[in-house]
C-alpha cells in the first residue's frame, strides 16, 4: 500500500473575516474532494485570513496510481486563477518505508 500526500501553501484573494475565508476555502475543498476523490484538511496558516496550507491525500495500491493523483492535484493548484500558490509539497511512501 502506498500513501502520498501534498502540501499546498496558498495566497487567498481579498478575505477581510474569517467567514470570507471559510466561504473561498468551502469550494475549494469540496472541487478537490469531488474531483480526485483525496481526503482534505486545512493543515496551517488558521490564523492569517489571506493564507492557508491545504494537505491532501491518497492512498492506493501502486505508487504509480498515488503519483499521478498528487501531480493531478499539484496541476490543479497551479491552475485556479482565484489563488497564488506559494509553495507545494509533496511525499509519496510506501506503508512498508
């Protein structure tokens, strides 16, 4: 079984409350979800409004399977024209590493 994960530090638009923040997360998580059928979490920058870290993950029988999931939600990061992506990162690794 293999296990891969990504790390997406993201630049929200003009979000001046939290409620905003939820409301542009909201989509996003649910498209990546809908989309590629990966869990999502918000992982980090809870308390900037205009930032956020999103990690993503997937499991599956082959590393090939959970690489091409990961560069498929790496792709989609860099295409949505509502953020700027900061930073991504990712790890793919065996359950037996």
């Amino acid at each position: 079984m293999y296990v891969g994960a990504v790390q997406v530090d993201l630049l929200l638009g003009d979000v001046a409350s939290r409620k905003q923040k939820r409301a542009v997360l909201r989509p996003l998580v649910a498209d990546l979800r809908r989309h590629f059928e990966v869990a999502v979490a918000e992982t980090g920058q809870h308390d900037l409004l205009r930032r956020t870290m999103l990690g993503v993950a997937t499991v599956s029988g082959t590393a090939e399977q959970v690489a091409r999931v990961c560069d498929q939600v790496e792709r989609w990061a860099w295409s949505r024209p509502d953020v700027e992506v900061l930073q991504v990162r990712r790890m793919v690794r065996s359950i037996d590493d």
